[in-house]
C-alpha cells in the first residue's frame, strides 16, 4: 500500500501551472516538524514536496499562501533524471488525492507574516492538551459541517 497523510505548512505560495493538454496542477512544498527532537533539543524538520492535480490545484493556488496550515492525503512517487552534468538525480513527491485547509482565512490573516529564527518554531503545532472536551474547537469557522455517511463506507 502507498499512502501518505501529511501535515504542515506551505514553505511558499503555489503556483498554477498547465499541461500542454491545459490541464491544470501545481507544485508546493510543506514543513513537517518531526515527532522527536534531536540531540540539541531542537525539532527537525522535514520538506516535502506535492503536486496537486485539477480543481485541488485550482483552491490551493487560489486560498493559499505561504505558511497555510494544511493536511495533504496522497500516494508517493519517485523518479529520476540526469541532470546537465550528465549526474543522475532521484526525486520523490507526494502526489496528493486531497488537500485540506485547516485553518480558517481569519486565522490565516492574524498569524504573523514573517516568523523569526529564534524560539518555537512556526510549524509546531497548537498544544490542545488544556483543550476542554465540552468546547467547540471548529465554533470560529462559522460554518456548519455536513458527513454524508455513505462518506464513511
């Protein structure tokens, strides 16, 4: 099985892009902070590349920006090419099935534009640990959420 679930945040803002048969898709990259610290107590991180087919490319170039929180579902592809010196260069990419935005534009807007070097770093992500079950964590989005549930089969 090949799947991949992934998150974290743009490293740059998107761009769309077209086949030559006009079919749209974009490429990005995303900062995944690992689950352990290394021997200097500091969190790595890791930079993953995506491409994103269609519609999905469409939204994503067109709500999102540079350090947007999001959650990337798709399947690993490798390849590989020789580069002008004649050296054979490997890649590997995320091509994504779904990417979801999770985190609402008035988040998005508030969060600083820059982040600085020093400090937590800016793809850790939020502690709920002293989140109180009884309280609505999606109440600031505004919107209703509707399942299907022939979604879960």
């Amino acid at each position: 099985m090949n799947r991949a679930m992934l998150i974290g945040r743009l490293t740059a803002k998107p761009e769309l892009r077209y086949t030559t048969s006009n079919l749209p898709f974009a490429r990005f990259s995303i900062a995944v902070n690992r689950t352990f610290s290394g021997r200097d107590g500091q969190r790595e991180t890791d930079f993953i590349n995506i491409v994103v087919w269609r519609k999905q490319a469409e939204n994503v170039c067109n709500y999102l920006d540079k350090g947007s929180l999001v959650s990337v579902e798709g399947r690993i592809q490798t390849g590989s090419y020789d580069d002008k010196d004649g050296n054979r260069r490997y890649t590997m990419e995320v091509v994504a099935d779904s990417v979801q935005f999770l985190e609402s534009r008035a988040q998005r807007e508030s969060r600083p534009t820059s982040f600085e070097t020093s400090g937590p770093s800016p793809y850790d992500y939020q502690d709920t640990s002293s989140v109180s079950v009884d309280e609505d964590p999606f109440a600031q989005f505004g919107d209703s959420v509707s399942i299907d549930d022939d979604f879960l089969d």
